[in-house]
C-alpha cells in the first residue's frame, strides 16, 4: 500500500508557525523602538527651536539689568534673567567705515532655563552718545 504524502506534518507546520511569530515579534518591536526615538528627537527638536527662538527673542530686545520674565512657549515653561556684567562709558570707534563717536558699551549675562535645561550666553549692547555724553 501507498501512502499519499501531499501535505505538510505537524512538525513542518509548528516550525513555520514559529518562524512567522519570530518574525512578527521582531518587527513590532523594531517598530515600537522607531516610535520611541521618533518621539525623543521630537521632544529634542522642540526644546532646540524653542531654545533658540527665545534667544533671539531676548536679544531683540532693549536689555536692562536685573530683566527677568517667564511663560510659556510651545508647551515648554522658560524664564530667564538678565545681568550686567561690564560696562563701557564714552568709548570712541574710530573706523573709516560704519559707525563711528562715542558709545556706552554694556555686556549682559542672560541666563535661561527652558523646561530642565539651563542655557547662558551673553549679548553685547550699543547706545550711541550725543557729543555731551547723553544717550540719543
């Protein structure tokens, strides 16, 4: 007697089955890593160009010593505070082109916490004096 051997055995089919699981498994979790450092560059993301945008913020602005402020920007919390580090009286720029007279020169201490992070950098300043040694 023959018999008909045109299907796959029990062990054939486990295997299979088992390899598709491996496989399964090893994508979704490939896939849940991506998601994972998908949403920590992002979160890396917001804090940098948050960071930045309220650098040039403050940097717009007309700076005095002892300036702080806070809120809230792109759902991060900042604050910051403004220092007077050094400060130049009646000092001449003598250049053939640009600007040139008499300037109060002031050099500020920002320090800036975003979120956890803590940032400080420096912004100099320029008020251009009248021939009197009053500001214009």
């Amino acid at each position: 007697m023959k018999i008909n051997q045109k299907g796959f055995t029990l062990i054939e089919v486990l295997i299979a089955t088992l390899i598709l699981a491996v496989s399964i498994i090893s994508v979704n979790a490939a896939f849940k890593q991506f998601a994972t450092y998908k949403q920590k560059m992002d979160k890396y993301k917001n804090i940098y160009v948050t960071t930045l945008s309220l650098k040039d913020m403050i940097e717009s602005k007309n700076l005095k010593d002892n300036m702080q402020d806070k809120g809230t920007m792109n759902g991060l919390e900042y604050s910051y505070k403004v220092k007077l580090v050094n400060k130049m009286r009646n000092h001449s720029l003598e250049e053939t082109e640009g600007n040139t007279g008499n300037f109060e020169i002031y050099l500020y201490k920002i320090h800036l916490t975003v979120g956890n992070r803590e940032y400080n950098f420096f912004k100099t300043q320029y008020i251009k004096l009248n021939e009197f040694g009053g500001t214009l």
